[in-house]
C-alpha cells in the first residue's frame, strides 16, 4: 500500500493518478473510506474569464459526485488541483493569487453537495501552494519546491510496476494540431483543389463512388504506413508519415471524411492490425485541416480518438475526441464517444455497436444512431443498478453541461475507484476527459501563416467558380449534424 501524506506528496502524486502531466487544470480526485482511497476523478481546463468560474466550478463538482454516486460510492471527501504555468513577466505566487477566488468555488460547490474539500494545491513555476492551510510557517508566500521527479514513494512504486508518465497534454495536442508552417499553404491549396472536385460530386449524390474512392485510398496508405519501419521518436516518427501522404492524397481523404456513411466505415478500423496504421493516419489527416478548413478536422479528431480509445489509450482518446469537439461542438459522432467514454463505458462495449450489422440496423442506420442506442441502454442499466423507490429502472436524463469559453483542456466523470494500494491507473480510471466538449481557443484556430499569392485562375472556392457548391457543402455539414 502507498500512502500520502502531505501536501507535496499530493502534487507529485497527481501525474500518477492521471497518467500525464495536466496543464492549465483544474482535477478533482474523489477520495473515499477513512484511509482516503483515490476514486474518480474530473478534469477541465480553467477558463481564461473568471466570469466562467462558478458554472465550471459546479459542473465539475457535479459530474464527479455524480459519476461516483452512479458506481454506488459516493465520496466522503475530495482533494482539488489547479495547475497553471505563469505567462512571461509573471510568478507563480501571482498566479495562484488570481486562482484563490477559483479555489474557493470549488470548495463552496463541494459543499452545496455536502462533500468536503479536504485540500486544494495549486501547482505553478515548479512550486506548489495550499489554499487549506494558513500556517506560514508550514506553508509560506512564496510556495514549496515540487519533490524531485521519480523520488516519492508513489513515483517509485509506479515505476517499478511500468507506469510512465511523460506524457503531457500539449504534446499530445501537438500530435494532432494543423500546420501553421511548412506545407501549410501547399495543403490548404490542395483542399482547394479536392473540394472543387469532390464537393459537387458528393452533392450531386455520386457519394457511393466516392466513399467506395476514399476509402480504397485510406487502405492504400495504411498499408504505405504499416510497411515504414518502426520510430521510436514520436516527433521524428510523426514527421515520416506527414512525408508519406501526398497533399493531394490528404486533401482527398479530408473531404470523403466529411460523408457520415464515409466516416462510419472507416471507424470499423479500430481493432487488429488495421487499428495503429489507421490511428497514425487519422493523426496526420488531423494535421492537414489548414486554415479555413479548421471545421474538417472533427472527422479525422474523432476518428484518431476513438481508435486511441479502442486501443487502450484513454488520455489521448479523450484529448482528441475534446480537440473533435472544439473544432465543432455539435459534431454527433465525437459527443457519443466522448460521452462513452467520460462515463467509464468499456469501448468493446462501443465496438460491438459500431460491427453491428442486424438486430434492425439498415445500411443507412449511422454509427452515430447505433453508438445513441449503446449509450441510452448503459445509462439506463446505471440506474437500474443504483436502484428506484419503486423498483422500477429510471432512466437518467443527459445534461450537456455548459459551454464556458476559454476552457483549455477537458473534464468529466471519474472511473471506477483507483486504489491507493495500486499505483496504476487502471483504463476505468483515468482522467475521465471533459466536463465540455468546447476546449476553448482550440490550436487549430491559431493564426495562419502569410499566404502567397495563389497562381491565376486558381480560384478559391468561396470565391471562384466553386463558391456556390461549398455554400452548399457548408449548408449541407452544418444541417446534417443531428444525423451524424
């Protein structure tokens, strides 16, 4: 058994109990029994308005008491973190400061569920503070030095038994993040292109040739992916499969994706040899939604996010299924699987649905309306578990919690109890991604590099000959979201 005693102790515990480093966070970790067992746990990126905070502050604290209360282990106690890294020109000190009124909303809503708060540590500028604790004698100003990585208990115990936690939240957003340099405006005039040509085609209802063209594509370049030798280097690794896929055949792919029919079948990629190549490409066609074409990322974000759950690897499922929903908070598909998989729903669960070719399902019926149909009958066997007044199974009612602009990262419900005994989180355990789809200003809609004049006659298409089609193809995304 490992057992933490303090504060510093708490903080260097907490990339553990997640499986990567959280940045710009605010994490909940439920804590159950009198020895403090570690439960679920929720986590969102603090919002950039404090005007935001109170909302985050009681969706968080409600969907982790929520979440535990449905597994039947409500919380006796609750440790929060808010970990935030100072601007240029700032201190630590000055920003947990400004994040003392934001420690103080989540005691408060804690409370309103008359769960306690036991401790809040703020972690900034490789110091961390406590904002339970007015002993300056114990707890100074100026903050205590984080332990050294890889010197606690917890930390040597996780590494004995394998567990790695260098993972960080923007380098796994960076995997997924669109060029701003580089080829950037070679890819964006080659969605040019691919939309001139593809757009009317798929309008014009010649979507069967054109999913039948996309999809033979994507299995040519899995199988270009899956013959390039292994890369231990994930940035050098990345960057040999940016190299492997032309832009004209990313552009392609891009736009086939955005058909749902197109999409469901490539999301039965998601298990056996197929699963990594078609991870890898769905990454690097993240990669590709340049400039204006930001909104056509949700297709490839989600599909890389589901396979990654698929796979075991629930930080970077949920990351990019958050990153899917930022880019289009309204894209079906992603707020199925993200809600899946923040409500600790094993994916062979989600797998079975999406192989799922009779019990009423037509060739027309989307993974989308299958995935639904899984998620409603899960909730209702929660409740069921949990038990009625009346015997009777209710079936609980999905809230979509609230878009608080300027969120950065994720939150959600908490997975099955991680105990102390064992310092690997388990896959029902870990960070259980987001209280909102909506991350705030997503990396895909930072600036886009200078472009150079485009060739004559190489017509944009909101602009040239191509412009009432792609008013159309947008009219056409934007109305068919309730099916996707």
């Amino acid at each position: 058994m490992v057992t933490l005693r303090t504060p510093a102790e708490l903080a260097d515990a907490l990339p553990y109990l997640l499986g990567f480093k959280p940045e710009e966070s605010i994490v909940l970790i439920a804590l159950h029994g009198e020895r403090g067992r570690f439960g679920g746990r929720a986590r969102l990126g603090i919002p950039e308005r404090s005007e935001d905070w109170p909302c985050v502050a009681d969706q968080l604290a409600r969907c982790l008491v929520g979440g535990c209360e449905r597994r039947g282990d409500r919380p006796d106690g609750i440790v929060a973190f808010l970990c935030r890294e100072p601007r240029a020109g700032d201190s630590g000190q000055r920003v947990m400061e400004r994040l003392r009124p934001l420690a103080q909303l989540l005691r408060t809503s804690c409370g309103d569920l008359e769960v306690p708060v036991f401790e809040v540590v703020c972690i900034s500028d490789g110091r961390f503070w406590t904002y339970c604790c007015p002993d300056t004698r114990c707890c100074p100003p100026e903050g205590i030095p984080l332990l050294r990585p890889g010197t606690s208990v917890l930390a040597a115990a996780s590494t004995y038994m394998g567990v790695r936690v260098d993972a960080t939240q923007s380098g796994i957003r960076g995997r997924l993040t669109p060029w701003t340099t580089g080829g950037a405006v070679e890819q964006e005039r080659a969605l040019d292109a691919a939309s001139l040509t593809l757009v009317p085609r798929i309008l014009n209802e010649e979507g069967h040739d054109t999913a039948e063209e996309t999809l033979d594509l994507a299995r040519r370049i899995m199988a270009r992916l899956t013959d390039a030798p292994p890369m231990s280097d994930t940035p050098a690794a990345d960057g040999r499969d940016d190299r492997l896929i032309a832009h004209d055949e990313a552009a392609a792919l891009i736009i086939g994706l955005q058909v749902r029919t197109t999409r469901d079948r490539a999301a039965a990629w998601m298990e056996g040899a197929a699963a990594p190549a078609a991870l890898r490409l769905w990454r690097a066609l993240a990669r590709r939604c340049v400039g204006p074409y930001a909104e056509h990322a949700a297709a490839p974000l989600a599909l890389a996010g589901w396979v990654a759950w698929s796979l075991g690897d629930l930080v970077e499922g949920q990351e990019a299924l958050d990153m899917a929903l930022s880019v289009d908070p309204e894209y079906m598909f992603a707020q199925l699987l993200h809600h899946a998989c923040n409500d600790g729903m094993d994916p062979e669960s989600v797998r079975r649905c999406l192989r799922r070719k009779d019990q009423g399902d037509t060739p027309e019926t989307s993974a989308s309306q299958r995935t639904s149909r899984l998620v409603d009958e899960a909730m209702v066997g929660e409740s069921a578990d949990a038990g009625t007044t009346s015997g009777t199974p209710r079936r609980r009612r999905r809230r979509r919690p609230p878009r608080s602009a300027g969120t950065t990262g994720s939150a959600p419900v908490g997975g099955a109890p991680w105990l102390s005994e064992d310092p690997r989180p388990s896959s029902s355990a870990r960070p259980s991604g987001d209280a909102h789809p909506l991350g705030g200003a997503h990396p895909s809609g930072t600036a886009h590099p200078a472009r150079g004049a485009r060739p004559a006659g190489d017509a944009h298409p909101s602009t040239g000959p191509g412009a009432a089609p792609q008013s159309r193809w947008r009219t056409v995304r934007r109305g068919a979201r309730n099916n996707r």
